[in-house]
C-alpha cells in the first residue's frame, strides 16, 4: 500500500552583437576628430564573460527524467515503509513495556529521533524508568531505522521552492528531534476513530481500538501529521 497524502533549465547568453546593440553611448571628452564620430561604446568589463550551455539530445533528456522518477519512487517507498515500522514497532515496544513494566504507560512520556538514537523526552519518569525505556526502544533496530528515515522524510518534504522565489534546503539536523512519535500516533489513531465514529457508529469500542492503529487511514494521519511538522530553520540556497 503506498500512502498517499524542473530542473531549471539556464537560458542561452545574448549573442555579442545582442550585448552591444544594447549597450549605453556615451559622449567623447577625451577626443576632438572631426573624422570620428564624438560617440563611444562602452563595454562593461563582465559583458566579455560568454555563458556556455551544452544541450542534452532527446534520449538524454528522457533518461535524465526517468532516473528522477526512479529515485522518487525509492524514496516514496522508503518514507511509507519507515510511517509502517514506526507504527508497528512503537506498538510492539509498548506492549512489551506493559507486560514487564505495566505501571510505566500510566506515566507521560513521548520519543523522538535526535539523529543519533531514539532519546525519551517530555516525561515524568524516575531515572530508573527513564533509562530502561531508553534501553527498550534503541533495543528495537526496526524502530530506530524507522524514525530515523521520518527525519529524511520531513527534510525531504520540506525543502523546495517558495513563492518568492527562494528555494530552502533543510537537512536531517535542521529537523532532528521535532517529530514525537508517540503523540503523532496517538492523534493519527485518535484521528481515525473519530472518522470511523462518525461514519460508522458503534465499530469502536474500548477493545477494538488497538486494531485501528494498523488500518490504512492511521497509517495516511501518520504521515500527514509527521509532515505537518512545523520546522523554524529555513535555509534558503
């Protein structure tokens, strides 16, 4: 299942006689011929810069465009199996945090990829706590990888070009630590009750609601929350 939510080309240079058909005329002071005109042309120093382009051939071209396309498609498929493993092994780490250590999922507590691991942050944890959290979910590999490749994701989604003009890059580290994982999946799931309880009333209740985090419309709220993600850096190129 995929979730779903111009290569600028550089213009030709005027051609010599183009630059000097437009250039500026100036009066002489330093002449006085009457066999010359009292008129000089003046050639800014960097007008005698030439800009050359080399055309690519058709088949050039088209193969130029298939091979962005492929690697878009790579991606694509990437983003959405890292949205899959995100979901699918915070369930699995949770339910194993529940069954070794039930007391801990009263408390708050949410995760985020810093870029270097996965680090526990808005929590009201005892150290003890805290570490063995810590421990459980960079013990999750999937886990790590997958959240991991959401901050590529956003850097991703969130680098282009602006009405302006402008065009921003943003890189994993701009982004790093922004998405908490935990509260996106709970509105993403939250997100998809509320439409399945508004569309089909009484499918939910309190013990079928773990199996709404697996549905395709929890999966597209995932997403379409992670790359809602507000990020202040603009680096603008």
């Amino acid at each position: 299942m995929k979730i779903t939510s111009a290569i600028p080309v550089p213009l030709n240079s005027p051609t010599p006689a183009q630059h000097i058909n437009k250039l500026p005329v100036t009066p002489s002071t330093m002449h006085d011929d009457t066999n010359r005109s009292n008129n000089t042309i003046s050639i800014p120093p960097q007008q005698h810069t030439a800009t050359i382009t080399t055309k690519l051939s058709p088949v050039e071209q088209r193969s130029k465009v298939e091979s962005a396309l492929l690697k878009f498609e790579v991606y694509l498929e990437k983003r959405d199996t890292a949205v899959k493993d995100t979901v699918s092994e915070t369930q699995r780490v949770l339910a194993e945090v529940g069954s070794e250590q039930p007391s801990l999922l009263t408390k708050t507590f949410d995760f985020t990829h810093t870029g270097d691991e996965i680090e526990v942050i808005n929590h009201n944890l005892s150290d003890r706590e805290y570490n063995y959290l810590k421990a459980k979910l960079n013990g999750n590999d999937k886990l790590v990888e997958a959240t991991g490749f959401l901050n590529t994701a956003l850097a991703t989604e969130k680098s282009g070009p602006t009405a302006s003009g402008d065009h921003l890059k943003y890189t994993e580290e701009d982004v790093a630590g922004r998405i908490h994982i935990r509260d996106v999946i709970e509105r993403a799931q939250k997100k998809t009750e509320d439409y399945i309880a508004s569309h089909q009333p009484g499918m939910i209740s309190k013990t079928s609601n773990q199996k709404y985090m697996d549905t395709d419309d929890t999966l597209i709220n995932t997403l379409n929350i992670i790359l809602s993600t507000g990020v202040s850096f603009k680096a603008i190129v």
